[in-house]
C-alpha cells in the first residue's frame, strides 16, 4: 500500500505542477479584476451622487423661480403693472428635465458596468469550477492508476469527480457545482430584467416630461421657427416658446427629443422690438447685468450664468401670417414685461 501511494503521489506531484500555476494566474486576474470592479464603481457612484446633487440645486432654482413669478402674477391679478421676473419657471422646469435625464444617463452606465462586472465574475467562477474539476480529477486517476495492483474502489472519488464539473450533470443530493454555477446565471439575468425595465420606464417618463413641459400653460405662444446663426451664416430649424414670465426661448433642433437643450433666452423686460421685413423677428436685448441659463448641467453649479453682453436675436417664421402673429405676441409680452401694461 505505501508503495502505491508513492506511485500516486509522484505521478499526482506532475500533474498539481501546471494545475497549481493556472490557479495562480487565475487568482491574479481575481484580483486584477476586483481592483477595476472597486475602481469603476466607486467612480459611478461618485458621479450618480453628483448628479442627484445637482438635480436637487436644479429643483431649488425652481422653486425660487415659481416664488418669485407667482409674486410677480399676483401684483398684475391686482392691476398693477410690474417688471417680469429675472428667471423663467418654464425654463428652470426644462433644466429639470435635462437633469433628470443626465441622471438617467448615469444611471443607464452604471447599469451597464453592472452588467459587466456580473459577466467577469461568471466567467471567473467557471475558471475556477474548471480548474478545481481538474485536481479532483488528476487526483482520482493518479490513485486508480496506482491502485489496479490492489483493486482499490476509487468509484466514489470519481462521483466526487464528476460533481464537482462546472457544466455536468450530477445525480447527487447536494446537485454538484453546475448548480451552483446556474444559479449565479439565474440571479445575474433576473437581475438585468429588472435593470432594464426600470431603465424603460424612466426613459418612458422623461419622455413624458417632455410632452409636459410643451403643453405647460406657462407658454403663451410656440412654433416653428429658424433662427440665424450669423457665425455660419445660416439658417438653423428649431422651436420657438413665449412664456407669461416674459421670456422668448428658442430650442434647436426636434423638441421631441428629450436631449434638445436651450439654444438661447431673452428675457423680454431687457428687449426691444426691431421692424423688419416679413417673416422675420428681430429683437434686441439691453445690456444690462442678469442671468441666464448656464450650459452647465449635471454640476453642482447654479443653472444662471451672469452676462453683461448686447445680444440680438432674428427668426424667420415660416410664413408672413405667422410672422404677424408672432409679432404681436412678442410686441405685447415686452410691454408687459417691462411694467408698462398690466397684463397681455
């Protein structure tokens, strides 16, 4: 018996060799693998955080803004002319859409990076499966082919052998390491429903903010309308919105796309008409020290910017009646605007 142990054990020595340098690669890309894991999900984090911050200063931003028009309304409502509010509800609420939306394009990549991880972490639990199946194995047949002088019953090694393969069946109670390795699939695809579905269904919901936001009983007036980039010289398509804060806003581009932003905004209390030809509006606004809607979104940063420039704005509706509509609109929100009527 000692001297087929021997036998085994030298044979068994030979085969550990280069099983035991896999597993040492494999516990180095655990380890490579878990360090990039912990990296990247201390940076999602970081940045979800982040964003949710912002979202939070955006929604305060709002709040203020609605104060300070609803004050605003409330003096006109008692026929008295006032100045129009330095910031637009209707804008701070499209901000809000555009921070809800940078926050689930956060959320989308953390997500993703989930996903990921999950994936390395199945591929290296079979590595490892595969490789402990190979000891057990090495060491099954290492003893049988010692132990045939000696007709010793290695049967319940070779069971133990078979139970422990990552992708084979076994009849035993405990059902063998493929189980356990189907089970880690189960709970990641279950998993990646739920993520999906959620991330669906908020996509869905900013898409319905969008259609809010454009059905907002804020706006007076919206439509089509190019404006001109005197930069490129040219034309840009986009959307026009006159809002009862006294403010003119134009979006480039579909409005139906949750990612349109504010192109530009002129607050029509600072503005001034300037005549020309139809189809074409033109105004002007003072310069004079205010805010306007900052570009930076998804910071912590206030959503106003301070601007001292002159600026000029000239749309081109896409005809000469809706030209005169537009006019009008824009002649009688300036005057109110301005505290020189009470109400349009």
């Amino acid at each position: 018996l000692p001297s087929t142990i021997s036998t085994a054990h030298k044979a068994l020595h030979a085969n550990l060799a280069d099983l035991c340098q896999e597993m040492s690669s494999l516990l180095g890309r655990f380890r490579a693998v878990c360090k990039d894991v912990h990296k990247e999900a201390v940076a999602a984090q970081t940045s979800v955080a982040s964003a949710r911050r912002a979202l939070a200063s955006t929604f305060a931003a709002h709040e203020c803004a609605c104060q300070a028009a609803d004050e605003v309304l409330v003096e006109r409502q008692h026929g008295r002319a006032c100045r129009g509010p330095e910031v637009d509800p209707w804008a701070t609420e499209s901000q809000l859409v555009q921070a809800h939306k940078s926050l689930g394009k956060l959320l989308d990549k953390e997500r993703a990076f989930l996903r990921t991880a999950f994936s390395h972490a199945k591929e290296l639990e079979a590595a490892r499966l595969d490789v402990m199946w190979h000891v057990t194995v090495s060491t099954c047949d290492s003893y049988r082919a010692a132990a045939v002088p000696v007709h010793i019953d290695l049967t319940g090694m070779a069971a133990t052998a078979d139970a422990q393969h990552p992708t084979r069946e076994s009849g035993g109670s405990q059902g063998g390491a493929h189980l356990r390795l189907q089970e880690l699939q189960k709970a990641g695809e279950t998993a990646a429903d739920v993520a999906a579905a959620l991330a669906a269904r908020q996509a869905a919901d900013i898409q319905g903010c969008v259609s809010e936001l454009y059905a907002s009983p804020e706006i007076v007036k919206q439509g089509e309308m190019q404006a001109w980039d005197p930069k490129s010289s040219a034309w840009h398509k986009g959307h026009a919105v006159l809002t009862r804060s006294g403010f003119l806003h134009w979006i480039k581009g579909d409005i139906s796309d949750p990612g349109q932003e504010h192109k530009d905004m002129f607050c029509l209390a600072r503005c001034s008409f300037a005549t020309g030809e139809a189809p074409l509006i033109s105004v002007e606004e003072a310069g004079w020290v205010g805010a306007r809607l900052g570009s930076a979104l998804g910071t912590a940063l206030m959503p106003f910017v301070p601007y001292t420039q002159v600026r000029k704005a000239t749309l081109q509706a896409p005809s000469v009646e809706e030209c005169c509509e537009w006019a009008i609109a824009v002649r009688e929100a300036i005057a109110v605007a301005a505290g020189k009527r009470s109400h349009q």
